[in-house]
C-alpha cells in the first residue's frame, strides 16, 4: 500500500476519462505557485479532461527546506481555472492544518471547494509516534471538528484510507459516529478508498487487475453494510501503477507499458462500474523519497506519473 506524503492533489472529470490524478505540492522540489497549479490544471483539463483537484494538506512539508502554502496558492489557482477543490487537512497535526486554513478558506471559494478531507492513511498506519497514524475514534473526532469548523464552506467532509482499514471494521466509528465514552457526532458520508495491486505485489498479467476491483468491492461492500446503501459518497481515492525507471515490489514490475495496461483494464473497469478514481498520479516526480509496501520493503516512487515531469502524457488516457 502506497504511504502518502505530506500532499497529494487529484483532478475528476466525466464517465469513461479517468475521474482523478494525484500531484505534489512541490515541482522540481520547490514549492508550487499559483501558476504552476494553473498550467497544472491547463494541461489536465485538456488531456484528461478534469475539472476536480485534491490535495491532502494544507502546509507542504514533505521537503524540509520548504515549507509550502498549499491551499493559498491552489484555492485561487483553481478559482481561476474554473476547477473544484477536495481540499485536504493533514490529521496529525490537524491543529496547525486547521490554523493555517482558516483565514485562507473564505466565503469567495464556497464554489470551488468540492470536499474537504481530515487524513489521508491514518488508520493504515496506525496510532501512535512510531506509526505516524491515528486510532479511529481520535481521526473522528477531528472529522468532526473540521465539520463543525468549515461547515459553512464544505458540505461534504471526510477522510481517505486504505481499502482494508473500511472492509475489516477499523472504520467502523467513523461510519457510525459513535465511541465509547464519548457523546454521538454525525456518521461520516464522504469517503476515499485506496486500492493499489502494486503494492501487493500482483503480477499485471495474471491477478492485478481481479485483486484491485476485488479490494474496492469488498471495502464498499462493508461500507454499504454499515452504513445503508448509497448513503455514503464513495471514491477510490488511489490507485495507480509505476512507469519506466520504478522498483519492481513482489510479482509486480514497474514499466510504462505495465502502467498503461493497468489503466486500461483496471482503472476503466472501476469507472465502468461508476467509480470515481483518481489515478496516482498526474507526473513522474524526481524529487520525491521512496515508500514503504506491505512488507516493509522501500520502493522508489518517482516514475509513478501519467506523465512527465515536463507534463508530457506517457499513454493515452481515456478509456
């Protein structure tokens, strides 16, 4: 399972286009300005034809020496560009993220401002300093108070997680809103759901593709279970597989040709079905550091990318 950074950012667009692709907040390891996003969204929009952006933070600090502005710099940018915002509050230091939000995201963006999301793997990697994550109960309570924060603004607010954390029960509170010792909140209705194969280690030309829908199945089955049918807006959140250059993790080789082959025959599926997903992610990023898989084992992840880094598409993407 892929181990986000501190940003992300995602673009959906119509049925049978890939709903979303996932970008940094830095470009060449600097910080991205205003413009940056919007040449960002020229190119997506005229590829891909995307029109909804994510980000997963509103402080980028993913590269030390740079401390980005994400949301003062993207809310404007996508305001221009015509493009929606799923905007994202990094949960572990949710106090901070929330700081920083507040005199950015005013009445002006109420339009632009599809979705806001507190964390981004928080269950999947678990409470507690040496984890880096948190329990569900804490996560909720956050959730919660972005609600109550940002409510005006944001209709819709919710987190993104790993497949599993939703189909064995971890994110039961979050689906109930209720935790023991602690008053009842609104159950959460705006889910992302991560699926990624690669990070399984699946071989692309033998169960990939049937270990990636089967995920999703199964995580929304649960949530359906929990929570009512369609009562909860449900997105893949990532999903994705490396080009040329990246680390081979198990049975699962990194190559453009394997990458487009998992967009053809996974990805579209999933939108076939009439799911949202956004694809991990829009450019190769050389800057970045090497994640960590199921297994411990560090995988390079900057040849992940649709396109370039100079915004160059590797395959055609549409399905």
């Amino acid at each position: 399972m892929h181990v986000s950074t501190i940003l992300s950012l995602a673009l959906v667009a119509s049925p049978l286009a890939v709903s979303g692709y996932l970008l940094t907040g830095y470009l060449g390891g600097l910080c991205k300005t205003q413009q940056d996003y919007q040449d960002d969204f020229t190119v997506l929009k005229q590829q891909a034809g995307s029109s909804i952006v994510r980000t997963y933070s509103v402080i980028d600090v993913n590269v030390p020496q740079y401390r980005c502005e994400v949301a003062a710099a993207i809310l404007p940018a996508a305001k221009a560009s015509n493009v929606q915002v799923i905007l994202g509050l990094w949960a572990e230091s949710y106090e901070s993220e929330k700081a920083a939000l507040e005199p950015v995201l005013t009445s002006e963006y109420a339009s632009t401002v599809y979705a806001l999301t507190v964390g981004s793997e928080s269950l999947y990697r678990g409470p507690g300093p040496e984890n880096g994550g948190l329990e569900a109960c804490d996560l909720l309570s956050r959730i919660d108070d972005a609600r109550q924060t940002f409510g005006n603004i944001a209709t819709r607010v919710g987190t993104a997680d790993s497949w599993n954390k939703f189909q064995d029960g971890t994110a039961d509170p979050l689906l109930s809103g209720k935790c023991q010792d602690k008053p009842p909140v609104p159950a959460i209705k705006f889910l992302l759901v991560n699926a990624f194969a690669y990070w399984q280690g699946k071989n692309i030309s033998i169960d990939a593709v049937e270990i990636y829908l089967d995920d999703l199945q199964q995580a929304i089955g649960h949530i359906q279970e929990a929570s009512g049918l369609n009562t909860v807006e449900i997105w893949n959140g990532e999903t994705g597989w490396p080009g040329d250059g990246g680390s081979p993790y198990g049975n699962a080789e990194a190559s453009t040709v394997n990458a487009e082959k998992f967009f053809e025959n996974g990805v579209c599926a999933a939108l076939a079905w009439g799911i949202n997903v956004f694809y991990f992610s829009a450019f190769d990023e050389s800057w970045k550091p090497k994640s960590v898989g199921d297994d411990n084992t560090e995988a390079d992840e900057t040849h992940w990318g649709a396109f370039t880094e100079d915004r160059v598409a590797k395959f055609k993407l549409a399905c």
